[in-house]
C-alpha cells in the first residue's frame, strides 16, 4: 500500500510539473514572439527620412509609465551581394533597453557578445548564414557598402566580426547585422534616429502607447506590443496557458491530499488490532500517531521527490524534442514559481472587494445611493 501510494503521488507530481514547467516555457516564448515582431512594449517609428526630433525622444522618456528608451539607427548595406538591414545600437544600454535574450545570440550571451561589440567600435554582429557562406572567424575583416547621406553614393565601410545574432527586435530573420551607432553615423554622416524602443515601468503597454501616440502626433508612428499580440495571427502567441496551468496544479494538489488521506486512513484500519496491542503494553497515543505520520510524511516526500526529479528530465526532452515549436527556441525551460503568489493576490484583493461590497450594503438606502 506504501508503495502504490508513494507511486501514485510521484506519477502526480511528475504530471503536474511537466506540463505546468512545459506551459510556462510555452508563455514565455509567446512573449518573447510578441517581443521580437514589436520590438518592446511601446515602438516609435520615423515618419519621415529626418528621423525621430530629438525634442520627442525627450518628451517620450518623461511620459508617465515609461522606464526607459533606447534609440535604434535603421539603415541598409550591402554584404557582398546581398542587401541587408543594418541597426545601429548603443551597445552600453542595447541589452537592458531591448531585453535582450541569450537565446538571440550563438556562441555567447548577449551581454558577452554585446560587450565585445562594445568593446570593438567598428565591431559587427552577423547572421549565421552571413558567417557560413563566408567562413569567417572572430576577428575577421569584412566590408559592407553603405550609403553616405551627403554624396547620396555606396561607399565600403571595413567591419570586424565578433559574433553571431541570431534574432533581434524589429528585424527580419536571417537579413540583418548589428553595429554601433556612432561609428554607423561616422561613417554614412547620418546620426538620425529611425525607432526608439520604449519599455513601460509596470503600466499598461496600450495606455502609455496612447499619451505616446498623442504627443507624437504625426511626427512618428506609435505600435504597443499588446495591440500587436491581439493581430498576430500566431498559434504561439494566440494561446493563453497560464489558466491551464493553474487548473493543472490545483488537481495535483488535489490528488495528492486525496492519495496521503487514503493511506492515513486505510493504514489506522489496517492497523487497529496492532495499535490495541501496543496501546495495551502501554504506549501513549503519541507514540501511536508517530508511527502514522512519519509513514504519511515519508510517503508524501518521497513521491514529491522523486516526481520532481522524473519531471525534471521530461521537461528538458519535451522542450529539446519540440524546439522546433518554439520561434525563437528558448535557452532554459520556465518553471511557474510565480502562480502561487498570483493566486494569494488575487484571492486577498477578492476579500478586500467582498469586504468593501458588505459594508455597502449594509449602509442605509441614502447611504447606499450616495456612495
């Protein structure tokens, strides 16, 4: 019965933490999908070739729920014969203002590679197929042809590569390099700003696109990453599992309660004749209730245990197995610390809510109609 009962919860534990760890790496990616396509919460856009005035940008970083700004130089060149997006960053700050995933990069972090790329000023971030066709090594040479903004004509510009991208905000897939902003606007004599990417300090994505938008005007195009989620016709960012997953904790916890009750239960009926026998050689009921529940605590621990170490593994195969789901693939799996926490503080303001609902209605009729 120990046994069949310590399987039981460890086959429920295994079940309940796949699927909530699967699910959460799942609703990471959807934002991490929603992120790329938008670029951050809220995107300014040029409207026109000046770029974005630098009195909006100021104007943008003092807009109430805005935690930070980051400016991107949008521009093209030519790598050998194929014509790409080139994005001018500010490598100090890219990583945190554009949130920046390890997974976006190969061979290295994002903070590693981006920091080369700081360190190196005519440094340049390539595609991976950019870096087969080439066959090129850190520290290669490289030359792009650009356009100089005065003369209106292609000039090269020599590059050192230090690393591969593999997916950055607002850029297209596999068509595209990263470079510094300064030695970008040297060498083309155009320091004008194309997008700037505006992260929100917890306020909604939606209401601070909306005072951006109006104090843009028409000077800029304004995109929020909630308004782009809701269009991308994306089965990954469409499919909200945070839900399910609650529904899947809550009936392992069920489970569990209901399998460790059980085995209390069936081992005092099992064991009365052997309880009256030691009750009558003297022993305390103390005594009797350790033997039932250091067996129920083992059993429990036992099963949550080795369940978690057998959802462990599955998580890691499902995710390597369905990498392929994932666009782009993620670096770890997700586990869903965080649900309980959001389910106390949902049921706590549901409590204040109900408690501020009974004092209204247990007020007077006038009372009532003036509140």
């Amino acid at each position: 019965m120990i046994a069949r009962t310590l399987m039981l919860i460890a086959l429920t534990t295994c079940f309940a933490a796949t699927t909530a760890a699967f699910n959460a790496t799942y609703q990471q990616q959807a934002e991490a999908d929603a992120r790329l396509s938008n670029g951050a919460d809220v995107v300014l856009g040029a409207s026109g070739a000046g770029g974005l005035p630098a009195s909006l940008r100021d104007s943008v970083a003092k807009t109430p729920g805005v935690a930070s700004t980051e400016p991107l130089q949008h521009r093209y060149a030519y790598v050998g014969r194929d014509l790409q997006d080139v994005y001018g960053v500010d490598a100090k700050t890219i990583v945190r203002g554009a949130r920046l995933q390890g997974s976006w990069f190969a061979g290295g972090t994002a903070s590693n590679l981006v920091g080369k790329l700081a360190h190196t000023p005519n440094g340049v971030l390539l595609s991976e197929e950019v870096v087969h066709d080439y066959q090129l090594h850190p520290g290669d040479r490289i030359t792009m042809r650009v356009l100089d903004s005065r003369t209106r004509q292609s000039i090269p510009v020599r590059f050192t590569y230090v690393g591969i991208t593999r997916e950055f905000p607002t850029a297209p897939k596999d068509a595209y390099t990263i470079v510094n902003a300064g030695y970008l606007s040297k060498a083309t004599h155009d320091p004008a700003v194309s997008t700037l990417l505006v992260q929100t300090s917890g306020s909604s994505p939606t209401a601070v696109g909306h005072r951006i938008r109006a104090e843009a005007g028409t000077r800029a195009s304004v995109s929020d990453i909630e308004t782009n989620r809701a269009l991308i016709a994306s089965s990954l960012t469409s499919v909200e599992l945070q839900g399910l997953t609650r529904i899947e904790l809550g009936f392992a916890v069920v489970l569990i309660a209901a399998a460790t009750g059980l085995l209390l239960w069936l081992g005092l009926a099992d064991r009365r004749r052997t309880f009256a026998i030691a009750r009558a050689l003297g022993a305390r009921s103390r005594q009797l209730g350790g033997f039932v529940w250091t067996e129920t605590t083992f059993v429990t621990a036992g099963g949550v245990v080795l369940g978690g170490i057998a959802a462990a593994g599955i998580t890691w195969m499902l995710v390597k197995l369905l990498t392929g789901v994932f666009d782009p693939p993620p670096s770890h799996a997700a586990v869903p610390w965080r649900y309980p926490r959001r389910t106390r503080r949902h049921r706590a303001g549901r409590r204040r809510r109900c408690r501020h609902l009974d004092a209204a209605l247990s007020r007077t009729p006038a009372a009532r109609d003036a509140a």
